[in-house]
C-alpha cells in the first residue's frame, strides 16, 4: 500500500525555516500505515526538505547566517530572476528526505523535526508526502 498527500504552505521571509512535523503526523495517520518510509519532496528550484534541531531556534538562525555567507546573492550572476542564491542554497540542501516509519510513528531523533527550506519567499509552497508500506 502506498498513499501521496500534497501540502500547501505560505512562507513569511525570503528564507526561513517551517516545521512540517503536523503535516507529516496528519499524513501518517490519514494512511493508517505502521511500518514503512515517507519521503517527503519538494518541487521547488528555490525551496528545499531538511531534518535538524528543533529545540533552540538559534539553529535556524545560525542556518540562515551560514548558508548567507556561502551563497550571498551577488550582483555578477546572470540568472536574471536574481535569486541565483535561492537556486545554489536548494541544490546543496537538497529537494527531499526520506523517514522510517515504525510502529504508526515517524523515527525522528529527540531534537530533530523536519523542515521546508524557504529561498526565495515570501511564496506560497507546495511539498508532497509519499508513504509506502513494507
């Protein structure tokens, strides 16, 4: 058995960082599905899926400042929508994560939750939950 569910966010900055545990605890419910995986993809150039901590927001913070400094939006790129930034800071995060499912439950560590990448917002966002038995 395996169930896909879309989502739809509206993030509030030109990057941040939106929890998706709800989202993933609805999706996994609704499936009924004990044991398994759930990938969690996002079809976006500028946006990105990752798992880091949850319990100090100076995490995201200190993301932010980071991926700022590696890829600042510079005057030099060609691209000419200006968010080359947004495309660089994407690809290197990546556009999905895929979870282990367990006993009704998702295997996440005690500080971990699962979060949509915002590059290039604010913007409305979709991202899509795959759940496959087994």
């Amino acid at each position: 058995m395996s169930k896909t569910l879309t989502f739809t966010i509206v993030t509030k900055a030109k990057q941040s960082f939106t929890e998706l545990d709800r989202y993933l605890d609805e999706a996994l419910t609704e499936s009924g599905i004990q044991d398994g995986i759930m990938i969690v993809y996002c079809p976006h150039t500028t946006a990105a899926i990752t798992i880091n901590e949850n319990a100090d927001p100076d995490v995201k913070t200190d993301l932010k400042l980071g991926l700022d400094e590696t890829f600042p939006n510079k005057s030099a790129y060609v691209h000419m929508e200006g968010n080359s930034d947004g495309h660089m800071k994407s690809s290197v995060v990546g556009a999905n994560e895929t979870l282990i499912i367990s006993e009704g439950r998702l295997i996440l560590g005690t500080w971990q939750s699962v979060y949509f990448c915002e590059f290039d917002g604010p913007r409305t966002r979709t991202f899509h939950v795959k759940m496959i038995e087994g």
